[in-house]
C-alpha cells in the first residue's frame, strides 16, 4: 500500500504529494502525522491518502506513524483542497492550522501525574495487619488513602518517600500514571440563568433552523440578547446530536462568552485560541477530537476545531476585521465556515448590530436569510449619542483631549458611583515623535513607519516588529531639543484622567497592557467587581462587553478610522461608533455617549448617532455601487515581499507582464490592474512591492484561477507571494 503524504515543510516547491511504502508492521491511516525520509533528512509528514500502487518507480519507506489516534479527519483533507483552491494556501499551511502548533515536533504531549491508591484487592484489615505497629507513617497514609486515591505530589508533601516504596514493595499501594487535563480559565464559573426568550428572540431560534438557506443574518442592536439566541440555537443542535462552534472577534471577549456557556453546558465547552498555553490548547483539542467536548469557543483559529457532525456555526460580531487572516496563511472566516457547514449539512449564524455591507446585501438578495432584533432587552433604549465639534473647543480656548461637557460627564458620572468607558482607537502615549525645527520624524531602522513614544518605559517602539529604541533628547538630524509629541495614545489619555481626577481607579486596555496570557481577564474582571471606575482602551473595548453599571462613553478623535485610504472607511468608523456606544446604558440606568469629532457633519456621524444602520446601509452601498467597489467587484492584492529590493522588483515585473497579457485579453472583466510599492514600503527588513487588480465578479473564479496559476509558475528563491482577494488592510 501507498501513503501519499504533504512533508511538514511551508514551501512552494516542496508543498507537493509524495508517495511513500507502508511496510507490513505500521498502521498507517489517512490523516495520520508521519515520518517519512526526505532527502537526507527523517522529517514529519501528514498522510492524505492510502492508494493501492504508484507510478514513481523507486519509493522510500514511512518510517513511523507519530500519534495512536488519527488528527486530520476526512473534512478537514476536503477543506484543505479548498483553501489550496479558494486562498492558495499551501496544502502544508492548511494542515497546520488544524493541529495545535506544538503537537509538530512533539513538543507538547498530555499531561501525567503519578497517582497512588489502596490495592483494591485487600481488605483494610488485611492491609493494616501487614504493617508494623511502629510504622506510623506507613499507617497514617494508608489511612490517608482509605478516604481515596491522591497524586503523588500531594502526599509527598506530607510523608516520606521510604514510606511511600515501603507500601508498594508489600503491594499494599498501587502507582499508576493518570492523564491530566489542563483546564483554562478555571476559575471562570458559569451560572445558568433562567431568562425567557422574548419575541423577536424566539422569532430569531426559529428562523435559524426553518430557514431554507445555510446562513443565517441576526441583525440585532447592541443588548437585544444575541448572546441567548445563540444559547438556544447550540442547544437545540445538541439535542439533535450535534456539535457547535462559536467565535468571537477578540480574545478579551472568550472570559464572558465562556462564562455563559459554561453556565448552560458544563464541561462540554472547549476553549480554543492563541492566549492558552500549548498544553492547555492541546487539551482542549483532545477534547473536540474525542468527543469529551461538543463546543469549541474561541477567536478566528476556532473554525478549525476537530468537531464531528457539526450542526450550527456562529460568528459573533461576523464584521469584524478579525475574522480574515492577514499574515500567511491568509483565509476569510466566514468562508471556512459556510464550506463547513456545506459538509455536514449545518447552519451559519453570523451575528451583528452594523453587519458588514457584503453581508447585509446577500441578506437583501435573499442569498441569506435574515433575522432581525431591533429593541434591547433593556426598557431604557439605546444610549443618547452627543457629537462635539472639537473645532469649537479650540476656538473657545480648550486644548484639551477632552471637551469641556465630556470632562463634565466624566466627574458627574464617578460621583453617582457609576462607571465610564474612554474609547481611543491608538495605544502608547503618542502616535509619533517630531522636531519642531526641521520636522524629523522617529521612524523604525528595519520598518516604514514612525515609533510611538511611550511614558512609562520612556522608549520608542515599532507597533510592526516590536523593536525598541531610547526616547529623543535631541534630534538626529539638526541637533534640536525641541521635540514634540503627534496625536494623543491611550497612555496618555489615563495620564490626564488622574490629573483631572487623582483618587479615581482608572484602568487602561490595549496590546500593551494585555501581553500576558490572563492579563484581559484580570483588567476586565477588575472593572466588573468595580475596583475601578473608568476604563480606556482601543478596539479590546469595543464590542460586546456588558457593564451594567457603565453609563457613560466617551469616544476620542472618532475621526482617526473616517480618513484612512480604504474604501470601507466609512463602514468601518459607523460599526466602532456603534459598537462603542452600544457598551452604555445595558441596564435601566440608561447611558449616555459623548463622540468627539472635527467633521461633526459627516454623514456616517448623522447615522450612527440615530442608530439608523439601514439608512447608512443605503448611502454606503449606493456609493459602492457607483464607484465598482466591492462587493460589487473583487480586489485582488498580490504581495511580494523580499529583504533583496531587486529581487522583489524582478518578481513583481515577471508576475505583472504576464498579469498584464492575460488582462489585455479580458479587458470587459479588468476595472483597474497597477503594480506598486506597498503603502508601508518594508516591513520587518522586507521591501514590500504589490500588485492591486479590481475585477467584475461574473468571471471572478476564472481571474482568480489565472493569478493563482501566474503566481506558481513565477516563485523567486528569497522572494514570499501572497494572494488577498478584498484585502481587509491596503497598506
């Protein structure tokens, strides 16, 4: 019998099958890790396929089969054929995201622990009799064990190791080793509360399963209690004998989402995300792969749990950028989802209160069905929106960051005892470093972009490669010690927080402040119980959070994400504004949102602050309509990336002529094609050159086909390709 097998080796030339022997003494199954020869290397290797014979005429051994039980099931080969397809994404890089990344090499394994008992087959006065009076240690452990079994760590602690082997050489205890799961989270207990669904709730669990089309739109508005629905959806999928995936956007948002599952579901919840430890993650997905656990919760990685039978998929807040994976290998969520749903003939649920503008339209069409909930569950309604024209401010003499009714606010709110959320869309102190006599501006040696200075380790850091540099006294260039800061960071948001209010807790969220592995959950578990009052933070804060003692927001620069060279902009800054302010007002105290803003007369500003997502949905998509933007056309991004200038130059020459010969022939589907330098022209010590094509959708699949087979047959040694169709980041 023939293994076809994909090597553990991301490479274009070697992301290829190989056919191997299976000799007589190994079970090699599909879907198996491997080891195989390769060349003069032994290296890991994922079986695909079992085939009778092959036509290479010299072939090699499987070595070793790496695990007792198969990792890849049958899906999940199929849904590797389909990222190959939909993304070109490399078979090996596919394969990789369904296995924890620490499984590759052996370099986690299941936790055991040494674990001693009484032998079940003496009686405690036969066991007694056999040891001597004198020994009491021996006789105060055994009696010890009579109340049961204890790991060896525990009872070393309290007696000794003579006493211990003087027991187990009269084999009167029993040694054996017992698997023991890494839970995370622990100490994050679940508590079933027993609410009625309302109407449009009902309404809602109905629709996902009457419905004739696999994916199902819920529209609901921030509080409208999305979160039972899906509650009630995975609930009825169980008892159908079904598993569930939920994800969500943001790690910082798994604490809550699995605090109600596990008050529902107990210990058939699963968490999978990158914050775990490998040995947790590895538990975890034992456990989804065993069965042990039907629901896998997590960030984007989740869609690519080893669940069987799926019968519901939901994407909480399913616009969000999260969802597409943006560094190789790059995938959009959403399409992993339906293709999962497609195989185990399932359901999508894609949750939203300002649903992505491709979504809402499918939705309209009637290519997803829709479910909408437009009221909270609250009776106190959505939170009043104030926008202040910071123009004015200036004009009246206020320099500040905040504007003088904000300021107001935020005292006023602090004295009642209740809590407030600061929404800035930038962390750090400040967004970049600049002389004031000949403009130098701090910029990163190995990236195109400026440092962002931060107090309290009073350094310069690179938000793209995380380097690190010392803060300016004087400037490199002339000599000046005249340096000013650019827009406001987080950091200093909370700086000017203590100044107007010393005695006041205030927390602060962002990368910077979450980069140990429960620091989310510790800063969000100490605004719950109150230990603080105000909370600043960028996007962690955003979105579905629920405070009920916040009753006021107040969102910063709002301007920061209208003015960005990409054509969902204005998508982009109606959900933060949404999504920020939905976190006010959550329970009958009502709420209050305070938007700061240069352009107090933008249309996204007039919608959003009326809440009117259909309204905004209309403009947003009559201008995309015009203009062929998506999701009326396709972007394609081809990006070339190399530390050698010329050598990516040469590649994106060699890909864009021939790009360019095929687009001559189909001039009716080609709106634009153009090569370029990347917006950020070297990242990490890599020149970044790109290729940007818009498309019309009725031939999209062959195009797409065409810049995959163009890109394969013109790899560079020293040079990375990739292919982004809709690119969630033009820079």
């Amino acid at each position: 019998m023939i293994a076809k097998v994909i090597v553990d080796i991301s490479n274009s030339q070697t992301d290829k099958i190989f056919d191997y022997l299976i000799p007589s003494n190994l079970d090699v199954r599909k879907g198996a890790r491997v080891i195989v020869p390769f060349g003069p290397r032994r290296i890991e290797g994922f079986c695909i396929d079992i085939a009778e014979d092959s036509d290479v005429p010299t072939l090699k051994y499987v070595e070793a089969v790496l695990d007792d039980f198969v990792c890849i099931s049958e899906e999940m080969l199929e849904l590797m054929r389909y990222m190959k397809d939909k993304f070109y994404v490399r078979y090996v890089d596919s394969l990789r995201l369904f296995i924890p990344s620490k499984l590759r090499g052996g370099r986690v394994k299941e936790l055991t622990r040494l674990y001693i008992s009484l032998n079940p087959d003496m009686s405690f006065e036969e066991i007694v009799s056999k040891i001597s009076k004198n020994a009491k240690s021996q006789l105060a452990l055994v009696e010890r064990l009579k109340q049961g079994g204890e790991y060896m760590t525990a009872l070393s602690n309290e007696f000794s190791s003579s006493a211990i082997n003087a027991l187990a050489e009269k084999k009167i205890i029993i040694k054996s080793s017992e698997e023991v799961g890494r839970v995370p989270m622990s100490d994050v207990k679940g508590k079933r509360a027993d609410v009625q669904l309302r109407d449009a709730q009902k309404l809602a669990v109905e629709k996902i399963f009457s419905s004739s089309n696999e994916v199902i739109l819920l529209h609901g508005v921030t509080g409208s209690g999305k979160t039972l629905v899906y509650i009630n959806a995975i609930q009825r999928a169980l008892s159908e004998g079904k598993t569930a995936i939920m994800l969500v956007p943001e790690i910082s948002l798994t604490p809550q989402m699995l605090r109600n599952f596990r008050g529902y579901f107990g210990d058939s919840v699963a968490m999978l995300h990158s914050g775990l430890s490998d040995g947790e993650r590895f538990d975890e997905w034992r456990r989804l792969l065993k069965g042990e656990a039907k629901i896998a919760v997590g960030a984007r990685s989740a869609i690519f749990a080893p669940v069987k039978d799926l019968g519901i998929i939901i994407v909480d807040e399913e616009h969000d950028a999260s969802y597409v994976s943006e560094s190789n290998p790059r995938y959009r969520t959403v399409d992993v989802a339906q293709f999962r749903a497609r195989y185990n003939k399932a359901k999508v649920v894609l949750g939203s209160a300002t649903p992505s503008i491709e979504s809402y339209l499918l939705a309209k069409q009637g290519s997803y069905d829709l479910a909408v909930m437009s009221e909270r569950i609250s009776d106190k309604g959505m939170p009043d929106i104030e926008i202040v024209n910071m123009s004015n401010e200036l004009l009246m003499g206020n320099n500040s960051m905040f504007s003088a009714n904000l300021e107001r606010k935020i005292v006023d709110t602090v004295k009642r005892g209740e809590q407030v959320m600061i929404f800035l869309n930038r962390r750090g102190h400040s967004s970049f470093v600049m002389c004031r006599k000949c403009g130098y501006i701090a910029k990163c040696t190995d990236c195109d972009v400026s440092l962002t200075y931060h107090s309290v380790d009073n350094l310069l850091k690179c938000h793209y490669c995380g380097k690190r540099y010392k803060m300016l006294d004087v400037c490199p260039d002339c000599g000046s010690n005249n340096i000013r800061y650019g827009k406001i960071g987080t950091q200093r948001v909370v700086e000017e927080i203590k100044r107007l209010l010393p005695q006041v807790n205030v927390l602060r969220m962002d990368n910077e402040t979450t980069t140990t592995k429960d620091a989310y959950l510790e800063i969000l578990g100490k605004f719950a119980s109150k230990e603080a009052q105000i909370l600043v933070g960028t996007q962690m804060i955003a979105k579905g959070h629920d405070f009920p003692d916040v009753t006021l927001v107040g969102i910063l620069d709002a301007d920061m994400s209208l003015y960005h060279q990409d054509y969902r902009s204005n998508e982009r800054t109606f959900q933060l504004v949404t999504q920020v302010a939905g976190r006010a007002g959550r329970s009958n105290k009502g709420g209050k949102v305070i938007l700061q803003t240069y352009a107090p007369n933008h249309y996204v500003y007039k919608f959003a602050s009326k809440y009117d997502y259909e309204g905004f949905f209309q403009k947003e998509n009559n201008a995309r309509k015009t203009t062929n933007f998506p999701p009326y056309t396709t972007i394609i991004r081809v990006l070339m990336t190399s530390e050698d200038e010329e050598k990516v130059i040469d590649t994106a020459k060699s890909i864009y002529r021939k790009l360019m010969d095929f687009a001559h022939e189909n001039t009716r589907d080609f709106l634009y094609i153009q090569a370029m330098k990347a917006p950020l022209g070297r990242i990490q010590n890599k020149f970044r050159y790109q290729i940007i094509a818009r498309i019309k959708r009725e031939n999209e699949s062959k195009i797409i086909a065409k810049f995959y087979d163009v890109i394969e047959n013109n790899q560079s040694r020293g040079v990375t390709v990739f292919a982004e169709l809709n690119p969630q980041n033009m820079a």
